[in-house]
C-alpha cells in the first residue's frame, strides 16, 4: 500500500480551547497554520505507510472564544471565527456549529454522523482521525471498530479511558504540541527522540541550504561543550539552544537531522562521549552514573489505586508529589514555557534528585494543573503550593465523570497522598473537566 486513505474530523472548539489552556501560543500556531501541522500529521504514529487526506472537516463555532492577554497584561476576546479562512486555505471544509445551548454547540454530532455516513460511501476510508477530547464520541469509535477500520485520536486532554482505549493510537497533548511546532514526536516515552544518544549510522550532509544557522549552532554549541566543567544535561542544553537559536531549529528540524544529538555528533567535537540525558569531554569529565531505577511496584492506598486505574494517575510515592510540584514551579520561574522541554528538563531534575519520573508522569501533572486553572505559563509563575492546590483539584474534579465515588475519609487519603492540605486549602475554583 503506497498511503493509508484517511479522513480527519477536527473538533476545533474542543482542540483549540485545550490547547490555549496548556499553551496559547502553541494554540494559536494550530489556528494560523493548519497546513503545516497537517503534513506532518500524515507521517505521525503511523505503521504501514503516510496518510493520504482524503477527507477533511473542521466542525468550528464561529461565535466562540478564549481570553488573550497582550504584552500590556490586558484580556480581549480571541474569535474562532478569526482561524476560519486559515482551515479553508489549507484544504479543510469547515463547517460552522453555533452552540445550541448555553454550553454545548453540536460538533460531536455532526462529526458522528458525517463519519457514520463515510463509512457506507463508495470510497473506503481506511482510518478516521479524531481530534478532539470529548468522550462524548465513544459510541463512534465502537461502530467504526465494528466495521474495521483503523482510528486514531488527537487530543490536548487527558480524554477518558473509555474513549481512549477503544482507538488503535492516540496522539496526546505532549506529543501534538510537538507535532504543530515542528519537534520530533516522542510516541515511546523511553526513547526520548529529541535526544536520541544513537550515532552508529553515519550522519550525512544536509545542512548545505542553511549554512548560516549551521554554523550558528556550531559556533554556540562549541562554546558550551568547551566550557563545560561537568557532564551536560542534554534536554537543558537543547532548551537553551533552542531559545538562543530561535525559529531555524524548530523550521529544519535541527538542520536536518532530525534530533539534537545527532546534530551534535555532525559537529565532531573532540572525545565526545554521550549517555541517554548527558553528554560530555572523555578527557576532562567523568561519566554521569545513570539514576537508580525504581526498585519495585509502589503499594498506593485503595482509593490512590483507584485513580492509578481510572484516570492513569502516575504510580509514585507520597514523597514524590511535592518534589515534582517544586521542579514544575522552578521551571516557570526560569524558562519561557514549552511543554516538550518542561517534561524532558523536569524529569532531568527530578532524577538528579533520585526520583524516577518519566516524562508521560510530568505532562499528566502540567496538563492537570493547567486544567485546575493554574496553568504554568501563568504571569507572575504559579508558585509550588498552587501547582499542587490545582492539579489535585483537578484530579478529584474529574472523577465525577468517572463515576468514583470518594468518601470524606477517602478523599482526605488522595489529598494527603498528593501533598495537598486535608481541608482544601485555597484551590482554584472552575473547570476541573477536559474541554468539550
């Protein structure tokens, strides 16, 4: 098979106000450049062979909006209708869907019809893309199941596992914000491609059309590696360089070679040594010892098992709540914020400090907190007692719509396992659920 035929629904109320909680400009680059992150969807968590778009709707609410706050500090309202030509021009049908009650528009209807619909139309239609959060749609995904196709969801929540489990991939909020600004998709949580410390293949020449920020990297790079007293922790430098080096890395995907480690290797530099998180000089630095792996499954409490079972909550240690609370705060304080880079430079940290979290376990933290109504790209930086006061919020918010029912003691369990007060404290008030 040369493509997978391929129809994608887009859900960009629910798509679009997901993202502008986690990162609004990330948000808006989805708005004002849809064609971009569409071609590299084609060739994202795929298996046999590239997408071919054959179909594409985007179901939009042209009188909805989100809060924008400029430089000055001061909120307008940002239309969706603004983003409506953008879809247009890139090949999309959009199809407008006013809200038919005070909270509810009918996207998810019009999408589950339409799909329903493709499925008796004389051409086959070989996976659908959902992309939207909204559980909503489950019902969907069992049909198109039933009739053997292949689905894959695009969501920027963390969508119900009802909904989730029922799809063959799902591209969740790390990986799309990724994927829309032009970085390498981490689909293996242990792989770490941005990363990647892999130099057996020999690294070819494809710089030749960007010289001038080729060598601007080199120029950058060099100067770090020679200055550096000890070992480098590899998702902080790319950080760095990614904000000195601005849009090219992003535009080229590191010049080309796809990751941050096999462009550093392209520079040769003298007695280069590398490890999963460090590189380093063999003949100045010793190697960094890789942290302690966990020794055994963690016991939670009953009602935490629950959460680590319905809602995916990470598997970690009461101990380890607050560190990673204080890390998320730390990284608000010092960097612009870029969820890519907060969960690979956090789970550096956090395992600096002998706790072992993944980087799947700092992104399900973020979005929570973001979805708490704290989101860490808040001015002035959320401080660690917010963080904790949202995310926990949030997670006892959502399981409502799971139907777990908590008592008060139970409750006061999760929230002292968390590392949140037991009387609730000052926790942000609204929307603890994913957007619909």
């Amino acid at each position: 098979m040369s493509h997978v035929r391929a129809a994608l629904y887009l859900d960009f109320d629910n798509v679009f106000s997901g993202l502008h909680k986690l990162d609004p400009e990330v948000a808006v680059q989805f708005a004002s450049d849809p064609g971009a992150w569409l071609r590299r969807l084609s060739t994202t968590v795929t298996t046999d062979a590239p997408r071919r778009w054959l179909l594409l709707r985007c179901y939009l609410n042209p009188n909805g909006w989100v809060y924008q706050t400029d430089s000055a500090g001061d909120q307008a309202r940002l239309y969706f209708s603004k983003f409506r030509p953008w879809f247009v021009r890139a090949g999309f049908d959009v199809i407008d869907c006013p809200r038919y009650s005070g909270t509810k528009n009918a996207a998810d209807i019009r999408i589950v019809v339409d799909a329903v619909d493709a499925l008796s139309a004389d051409t086959r239609y070989d996976e659908f893309v959902i992309a939207s959060g909204d559980s909503d749609m489950t019902p969907l995904l069992q049909r198109l199941r039933r009739s053997d196709r292949r689905t894959t969801i695009v969501s920027p929540a963390d969508a119900a596992e009802a909904f989730t489990a029922i799809a063959d991939r799902v591209l969740d909020s790390q990986q799309l914000l990724a994927m829309i600004q032009g970085e390498s998709v981490d689909v293996d949580d242990e792989t770490d491609s941005e990363v990647d410390a892999e130099f057996d293949e020999p690294v070819a020449d494809v710089v030749s059309d960007q010289s001038e920020a080729y060598e601007a990297f080199r120029t950058v790079m060099t100067s770090e590696y020679n200055a550096a007293s000890e070992p480098m922790n590899m998702a902080s430098l790319a950080s760095r360089l990614r904000t000195q080096l601005g849009q090219s890395v992003a535009d080229s995907n590191w010049f080309g070679f796809g990751s941050f480690a096999r462009a550093v290797a392209s520079l040769k530099l003298p007695n280069l040594r590398v490890s999963q998180h460090y590189l380093w000089d063999d003949s100045r630095h010793s190697a960094r010892e890789p942290a302690a792996a966990t020794p055994q499954r963690i016991v939670l409490p009953e009602p935490v098992e629950r959460l680590a079972n319905q809602l995916d909550l990470p598997r970690l240690p009461a101990s380890g709540w607050p560190a990673i609370y204080q890390t998320l705060a730390d990284y608000a304080r010092s960097h612009r914020f870029n969820l890519t880079e907060c969960t690979g430079w956090s789970r550096d940290q956090l395992r600096d400090q002998g706790l072992p979290v993944s980087r799947n376990a700092v992104a399900f933290v973020v979005r929570g907190t973001s979805f708490g109504g704290c989101p860490l790209h808040r001015q002035p930086p959320p401080a660690a007692a917010e963080i904790c006061a949202a995310f926990v919020s949030n997670v006892l918010g959502r399981t409502e719509a799971t139907e777990i029912t908590f008592s008060e003691d139970e409750i006061t369990t999760v929230r002292a396992w968390l590392g949140a007060p037991s009387n609730g404290g000052d926790e942000p008030t609204g929307r603890t659920e994913n957007p619909s």
